[in-house]
C-alpha cells in the first residue's frame, strides 16, 4: 500500500439545520475542536497526498477553517446542494490529477481513525474499484444500507428507496469510501438522478462498479466510530466517546486520575511521567504537563504549560500564555493569563496574574492584583527573583518589581521598585489607647438609659 498516491475529499456543503444555530454544522467543536478539523487531522497527510474539501457557497467560515487545520487543504465549492456525488465531482479538477487511492469522508463524522482510512484503501491495491465503509446500526432508520450477497456487496440502497425487507438489514453505509483512481471519474460521470429525492446519490457508485465488472469491498468498523453528526444530543454523544478516547489514552500513557470520567481533555493534551490529576479538571485546547506535576481539583486550563512538579489549584484557572516553571505552585482561585513564572514561584491564593513574568522562587502573597489594563491597552509586570509581594496589593502595570524586593501588604504600586527595597505605600497606621473598652462602656450606658 505504500507507495501510493491518495486524494482524499471531505464534504462539508452540508446546511446542517437540525443544529438550530447559526454556525455551520461542521464547525461545532467536539473536545475543542470542530468537526471538520478532527475528520481532516485523521485524513492521510503527508508526501503523496492531497487533500480537498467540499463546501457550500456561503461557507467562507468553513473553508478557512480547513485552511487552518490542514494548509495543504484544496477548496472546492458547491453550488448547488444536489447530492453527494454531485459535492464529490466539485473536486473534479483534483480527481483529475489521477491518484492511485481517492477516499471520500463526510465532515460530519468526527470520530473517524486514521487507521479506518489505511484498511479501507486496502481493498484497491488488491484489484477493486471501490471499498465502503460499514457498520451495523443499533438503529439503522436513515442510513443507506449495504446489499450483500454470498459476501459480496451488490449495491447500498438509501432509506428513502428502500423496500421493507431491505429496511431490515442492519448493516449500514458510513459515508466513507475508497475509489480506484483510475476509474473514480468514469465511475462518478455515470451517477444519476433518478430517485424518489432526485439527488446524485454517491452510494450508486457500488451499483455502477459491479455493472463494469469490478469488485466493490466492504469493510466494518464500530458504530461508534462513524457517528455523524446532525443534532446537538448526537453532538453531546460523539463528545462523550471522544472524552472517553481520551481519557483512556491519558490512562495507558501513565497519567493517575481518581475520578477519570469527570476529567475533560482535549486532542492535544500532553502529560509527563507520574503526572496526578484530580477529579473535575478541565484541559482546554493546548495544555502541557510536565513530570510530576499535580493538577487539583475544579481547575480549568488553556495554552498553557506546567514544569515538571509544579501544582495547580484546587480551583485554579490557568489562562493562554501561562508557563509555570519547575516546582511552581498557583493555588486557590488564583487566574493567571500570559504570565510566565519561573521555578519555585508560589501564587498560593485569590489572586490574578496576568501579562506578566515572574522570577524564580518570588512568592506572591494573598489577593495580588496585577493591574494589567487600563480599559485601552495590556501592559506589562515585570518581578525579579526572590521578591516577595505582600498580601492584597495592586500592581500598577507598566510597573517592574526589582531582584529581591518586598512589597508591603496592601500597597498600590505604580513606580518601579528597586532591587532589595522595600516599597510601602499606606497610610501611617495610627491607635488610640483602650478606645475599644471606652467606647463599649459608652455604647452599653446609653441602651440601658433607654430601656
Ligand atoms: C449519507 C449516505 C448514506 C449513509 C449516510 C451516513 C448518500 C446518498 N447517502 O446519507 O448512505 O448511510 O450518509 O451518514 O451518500 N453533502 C454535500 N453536498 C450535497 C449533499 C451532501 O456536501 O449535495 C455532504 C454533507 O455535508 C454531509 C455528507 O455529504 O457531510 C452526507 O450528506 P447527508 O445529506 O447528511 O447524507 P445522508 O442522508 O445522511
Ligand atoms: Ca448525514
């Protein structure tokens, strides 16, 4: 099978109504991802093959998406909706640059394996023309289904034109197909239209293959596996079975989670060695964890990458652009966003840390506020090393805290520190000798009088 060239074309022109939104349907994101991105990561890439993608014709939002999860992505549009073999031959003009293998997938199929797309082709480098992929359905209602005589398949027959001993067969078309190259063009150009809907079904292409002769294979793969997406209850599904993908990856490389089935990840989230996680953690799209971190519970993180031992939360929200050096430790509802803390930094409580740098070992006490917008623009922290930032102050951003400096509790500070000063700013603290027992005494005489 190596060797061969491959053309695979996704079709993405759907209108996807049943979504009741405005997005596009291949757009919804499963695992934070959309559709379309997960069906053409799973697609061959690499030297000797192409890539296209079919959308409809007010879909700019869908073609750029695909530009941005596969560059090497060609964009096709199709004008009119009239079937899936009519969206197929939008590509005609990359069909036409002859690869050995031309996959068709659906964007709507999010949970399709890369692996899934290497033994579908397998078939046509032993001589067919076309190979399906199918299913069994725990409820076919709606699928094309596969016509299979003494293990060979004859044709796939839509819902709409089947007859009811046809509507019994529980062995389902998933949309995806592998065509012979070669024939892919001549074989498409013979689909018709006539049929109860009037569309150029696709599916024909089986019909048309065994008419010329050739063999048309089928190979199964799980339900679970092709689910396409058409409701938001079936978006809701196909999110749990990636979650469960996920975690179970998480769990054979090694990751410790307690409670698994409340943990969120994403496709690309990565884990070191002898990394913890606690229940009800969430990995948004481009997270890292180095060895031996632990992630407590109730936190949510997003581009964002944590040192080896370092500890986050309970209740801890790391936003884009965070990277927590070695051993660092942010705490309870502490929010950090594009902040870099370098080694040892302990942000232990209720504080917010955002455009900012922090140096090794400093330790930002309890309610610090980096003041990083002024309601126009970001500007930046800047904390040397070893400083120590007493509780509840406000850091004025563009401000810079020097190597070593302290900052005493509740200040507001808005001019640079220097290296090892202390900065204070608040009041002279001034007490008044036995005022409380004084005014107790006077408090406690003037109710009695009244009764
Ligand atoms: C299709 C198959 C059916 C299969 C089922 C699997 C055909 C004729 N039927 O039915 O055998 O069991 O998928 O889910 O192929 N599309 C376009 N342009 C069009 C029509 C469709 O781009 O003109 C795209 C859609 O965006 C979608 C895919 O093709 O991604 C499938 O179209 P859809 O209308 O959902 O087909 P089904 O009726 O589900
Ligand atoms: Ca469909």
């Amino acid at each position: 099978m190596t060797g061969r060239s491959i053309l695979t074309i996704v079709l993405a022109a759907g209108e996807g109504t049943r979504m009741r939104s405005a997005l596009p349907k291949v757009m919804h994101p499963v695992a934070g991802r959309s559709l379309l991105a997960h069906v053409l990561a799973a697609a061959p890439q690499g030297p000797g093959t192409a890539l296209a993608v079919v959308v409809g014709p007010d879909h700019q939002a869908v073609a750029d998406e695909a530009r941005r999860a596969r560059p090497d992505a060609a964009i096709f549009t199709q004008a009119e909706r009239l079937g899936t073999a009519h969206a197929v031959l939008a590509a005609r003009e990359a069909i036409a640059k002859g690869a050995d293998d031309i996959l068709v997938a659906f964007g709507d199929t999010p949970l399709i394996s890369p692996e899934t797309f290497a033994r579908l082709r397998a078939p046509l480098a032993n001589g067919a023309a076309l190979a399906v992929l199918g299913f069994r359905a725990a409820d076919p209602t709606g699928y094309g289904r596969l016509l299979v005589e003494d293990g060979r398949l004859l044709a796939i027959r839509e819902q709409a034109d089947a007859s009811d001993a046809e509507r019994g067969i529980d062995l389902c078309n998933a949309g995806v197909m592998a065509f012979d190259g070669r024939a892919a063009l001549d074989v498409l150009g013979r689909i018709g239209n006539a049929n109860s809907k009037g569309e150029y079904y696709l599916t024909d292409a089986v019909g048309i293959v065994r008419g010329m002769g050739r063999d048309a294979a089928v190979i199964e793969t799980g339900e679970d596996e092709v689910r396409g997406i058409n409701t938001k209850a079936q978006l809701a599904q196909a999110e749990q079975v990636m979650q469960a993908r996920l975690r179970q990856a998480a769990l054979d490389a090694g990751v410790t989670m307690i409670a698994p089935e409340t943990v969120f990840l994403s496709p690309d989230t990565s884990f070191g060695r002898d990394v913890t996680v606690e229940p009800y953690v969430v990995f948004g799209p481009g997270v890292s964890i180095g060895d031996g971190a632990v992630i407590h519970a109730f936190s949510h993180l997003a581009q964002a990458s944590v040192g080896r031992d370092a500890s986050v939360g309970p209740y801890a929200r790391l936003r884009p652009g965070t990277s927590l050096g070695e051993g660092a430790r942010v705490g309870n509802f502490v929010e950090t966003k594009a902040a870099v803390l370098e080694a040892g930094v302990k942000v232990n409580h209720l504080t917010y840390i955002g455009d900012a740098h922090i140096g090794a070992k400093s330790n930002i006490g309890a309610g610090t506020i980096t003041c990083n917008y002024d309601g126009f623009d970001k500007h930046k922290t800047t904390i040397g090393a070893g400083a120590f930032i007493g509780s509840n102050s406000s850091l004025v951003a563009p401000v810079t805290i020097g190597k070593g400096a302290y900052i005493g509790s509740g200040s507001v500070i808005t001019r640079d520190v220097a290296d090892n000063a202390l900065a204070l700013e608040r009041n002279q603290q001034s007490a008044r000798e036995n005022w409380a027992a004084r005014f107790r005494d006077m408090k406690a005489a003037a109710k009695a009088e009244r009764g």
